[in-house]
C-alpha cells in the first residue's frame, strides 16, 4: 500500500461533505466487485437476522457486505473473512461504515479524509467496539504495525487514524482485504505462527508435498479453512517434476530445483497478492540466498498482482511467475521462461 507521503507527523483533513463520502464508499464497492462472487447470508440480529447481499473475494480471502441500510439513519458496510462457515450467521470481522447526515458525528470507526497532494483516504480510528474476550484491554492501534496519523475535523479537532486505502487506487481493494485480515488476527488475540528457523540445519523429515483440503479450525466450530498454498505448491512441484528429477522442498523453502545448498531454483508460493503477501515473498527469497544462493530466484503470486511489484521484482532480480485458478485447473503464466519445457496448466485434481 502506498501511504501517504512523509506520513510521520503527517496531518489530514477529514472530508464531511456527503457527496464525497458516498462518492468515496461507491469506489470501494466497484473495486470489490471485479472478480467477486455474490452470495447473500444472515449477519446476526444486530442487521435484522436477514440475509444481505455479500460480495465475496475468493483471491482476497475477505467479503463485503453491500451496504445496509437499517434502523436511525445507519448504514452499515460490514466486512469479514475466508472461509465462511457453511451454516448460521456470519460473524463480521470490522465494519467500515458510510456515514450518512444523520450519523456523521456519530460513526467512531471509519472516516474519509485528503491529504496535501489531495488524494482521498478511507481511514480508521481503530475502534473496534464490541466485547470480544480477544481485544478486551487491548488496543489496536497499539497493536498493529501501520503508521497512524493525525486527522482534523471543521472543528479542529483531531483523532488517531489509520490510512487503510486510498480512494480509486488499482489496489484499493486489496489494501482494505489486508486491513480486514490484520484486524482479524488483532481479535483473535494477536497470536502469530511460529515460523521455521531458515537457517536451521535439521533434516526436513517430512511429506514431499503439502496437505490439501479442508481441517477444522478451533475454536470457532463449524469454520474450515482451506489450504490454497499447499495446493498451488503441489502442482506447481508436479509440473516442474515432470521435466527435472531434483525438485525438493525444505523446512523452509517451498521448491527447490537443484542441490539444497546451492540450489539452480527456488519458488517461494503466495496465495495472494496483498503487501505484506509480496514483502514476505521478496524478504524470504533473499534471505535464503545469504546461506544458499540460488542461481535465480522465483516469487509465485497471483495473477492479479499490482504493476509496482510486478516492476518491484523485475528490478530486485527476482523472476515471477503468476497463477490463475478456475474451478478445474490451476494455469501459470511465465513458467516456461524460468523452466524451458515444462508444462504451465495442472488439474485441480492432486496427482496420483
């Protein structure tokens, strides 16, 4: 996400006027219905226990509500996360709601405001509300890692907030679906996975590819998750098998081609196209390369990625392969350039 620029000790101006809020919310809306699938589900008592329309980003692995309109004057753009549980109500990770001229001095969470070059931001004042046992005591602010900043109302006053998209950005859509998944790792009480020591030199003792489907998720019964990565990197090391006898993974790295320890290749598989997917992707690649170089260094990332990474990677001498997944098959694009011969189209359906 670009931030705004010298964002430290940055101040914006809230935007109150009507027309640019709805302006604003309707751009968010169309960024999210490229490529969305539509659903509708109950949200709770709190929306009337009726189903709403839902905008569903299968890529994001987030969904948006349309916005709803109910009881004072409210309208409500709840947003949450993949996978939905199959039955009941869903439960909304964050809400970035419209205001409208009966509420805009009532709405504590979202907030639209310019910066000096006079680009609009959808912002956040952290405000999560509610009585989750996760986020009682805790802050969000505190919390997350996002440069926060000053924002100044008509009337001087001035709140806390955080930049979570700006207003008909390519990658607005993508920027808010991270900011609805870091909330939600925030309520779920922060907890991080431990990761793998890349430098460490135990054997790697397990299966040569990962475990696929669907696992139940504790402690929210009823939630599946399900494993796109392992699936992306499966196929990806099936179709690279088939013409190279030395693809092998580690501990650490997704596919290696070639000797561990001075590798000819190295993917590292992403199975999105956020910010902090890319950053962990660049980050990760080069620092397996301190201790094992690898003659070229791949990033495997989803076809939808922004052009500036795509420009990002070219100029950090990190090749890129991109993948697109339909309901049978999973089709990778640039895949022959880094692998000469080898087949760029795999079955959803795990190899024999």
């Amino acid at each position: 996400m670009a931030f705004p620029p010298n964002h430290s000790g940055l101040t914006l101006t809230k935007i109150e006027q009507m027309r640019d809020q709805a302006s604003a919310w309707h751009a968010l809306e169309r960024a999210f219905v490229r490529d969305a699938t539509r659903t509708k589900r109950s949200l709770g008592a709190g929306f009337g226990s009726r189903d709403c329309p839902l905008l569903v980003r299968e890529d994001l692995q987030t969904w948006m509500s349309k916005p709803i309109e109910i009881a004072r004057g409210y309208i409500w753009v709840p947003f949450g996360t993949l996978p939905m549980k199959p039955l009941g109500n869903l439960n909304m990770v964050v809400q970035l709601n419209r205001p409208t001229p009966r509420t805009r001095g009532r709405i504590k969470g979202a907030l639209l405001a310019v910066d000096g070059a006079g680009d609009r931001w959808i912002c956040h004042t952290g405000d999560l509300g509610g009585n989750r046992a996760g986020i009682a005591g805790k802050s969000f602010l505190g919390w997350t890692n996002r440069p926060a900043v000053d924002v100044v109302d008509s009337q001087g006053k001035v709140a806390r907030a955080l930049p979570v998209a700006r207003v008909g950005d390519p990658g607005m859509a993508t920027d808010v679906a991270a900011f609805v998944r870091e909330v939600a790792a925030f309520k779920d009480g922060g907890s991080k996975r431990r990761s793998s020591d890349p430098d460490s030199e135990s054997a790697f003792t397990g299966d040569s590819s990962e475990r696929e489907g669907a696992f139940a998720v504790a402690p929210r019964a009823g939630y599946e998750a399900v494993r796109h990565h392992a699936m992306v990197r499966n196929r990806l090391a099936h179709l690279l098998s088939d013409v190279r006898p030395d693809v092998t993974r580690d501990l650490a790295r997704d596919i290696i081609v070639g000797k561990p320890e001075r590798p000819e290749l190295e993917f590292e598989v992403k199975p999105l196209a956020d910010p902090q997917s890319v950053y962990t992707a660049i980050g990760q690649l080069m620092m397996h390369s301190v201790k094992h170089p690898a003659r070229r260094r791949v990033a495997v990332l989803p076809s939808r990625l922004r052009a500036e990474y795509r420009s990002a990677l070219g100029k950090l001498g990190i090749d890129l392969v991109t993948f697109t997944v339909n309901r049978h098959r999973i089709e990778f694009d640039g895949l022959d350039r880094v692998v000469p011969g080898v087949a760029s189209v795999a079955s959803l359906k795990p190899p024999a």
